[in-house]
C-alpha cells in the first residue's frame, strides 16, 4: 500500500480522484488503503491502471523455512 499512498500524492490524486478513476465509492477507497482488508487483483489492477502504475503480482518458490506452506500440495 505504501507505494500506492506515495503515487498517489505523487500525482496529487485524493482518495475521492481515485474512487472516481475507478468507479468505486471512496469509503471503499478508505477502507483499502487504511485498513487490513482482503481485495481481489482486479482491484489492485484497476486501482494500478488508474494512477498509471504497473502491476505484476510476483510468484516465485519460498525460501526454505518459508511460512509452513511447503508441505501442501497443488492439484
């Protein structure tokens, strides 16, 4: 989120700009940007395009001693 907040006082964009740039309401702006909330790619995505930003989720192994997860499988 912090590259996000940086950008957009880069681009002197305010939470309400952005809402409008992405078709949300800007109490969904809010609650994104200061608030531990769960949103999709398609917001991140949008929410990129709309401050003129790249987005390109990395995926990539774990380290070993990783957050546990290695021992689950993918089918």
């Amino acid at each position: 989120m912090r590259q996000i907040l940086l950008r957009m006082k880069e681009l002197g964009v305010s939470q309400t700009e952005l809402a409008r740039r992405m078709k949300v309401s800007r109490p969904y702006i809010t609650k994104v940007l200061h608030e531990d909330v769960n949103f999709s790619f398609r917001t991140a995505a949008k929410m990129a395009n709309a401050l003129k930003m790249d987005f390109f989720p990395a995926l990539r192994p774990q380290e070993e001693g990783g957050n546990g997860s290695e021992n689950s499988d993918v089918s």
